[in-house]
C-alpha cells in the first residue's frame, strides 16, 4: 500500500532524530539533567505520536481491508499482529 501520510512522518521522525542529536550535545556538555530530561521527555511524545499516527493508518487501511475483503486468513492474521502489538505494548 502507498503511504499518503510519508512525508509527514518522515518530517516528524526527521524532527526527532534532530532533538536526539540535541541531546547528546546537551550531555557532552554538561548540561543541567533537568534541561536534558525534559529534552528526554519531549522525544518520547513525539515518538508516541509517530507510533499513534501509524496505529491509526494500520487500522483504517490494512486492517480494515482484511476485514471486508473475504479472505478469512487474512482477516485473522491481522487479528493475531494486532493482538501481538498489544502485548508488546503493554509490556
């Protein structure tokens, strides 16, 4: 499947791998932890908003093809991926 949403995902994870290199500078140089945690914490939303956005492109398109294309394998592979993915989730 083409990806519509490409160029913004990869413009965001451009954006974080830019404030990860931030970090390491930040640490190289000795900088107040509590600057580099908040630095820390930022990463991670925008990595979650990533993961978030993806999730939601998984779910409208390759999910719920399978479920009304008719191929009953197919639908409960991505039944079984998805149940995967929660797991490793929540753990």
């Amino acid at each position: 499947m083409e990806r519509t949403d490409k160029p913004r995902l990869i413009n965001r994870l451009n954006r974080v791998e830019g404030q990860v290199r931030g970090i390491s500078r930040m640490v190289e140089q000795d900088r107040y932890c509590l600057d580099i945690l908040t630095q820390l914490h930022a990463v991670r939303a925008a990595l979650r908003r990533v993961e978030s956005e993806l999730l939601k492109e998984h779910l409208q398109h390759c999910v719920a093809g399978a479920m009304v294309s008719g191929d009953e394998a197919e639908r409960e592979q991505k039944t079984a991926d998805l149940v995967d993915l929660i797991d490793k989730l929540r753990s």
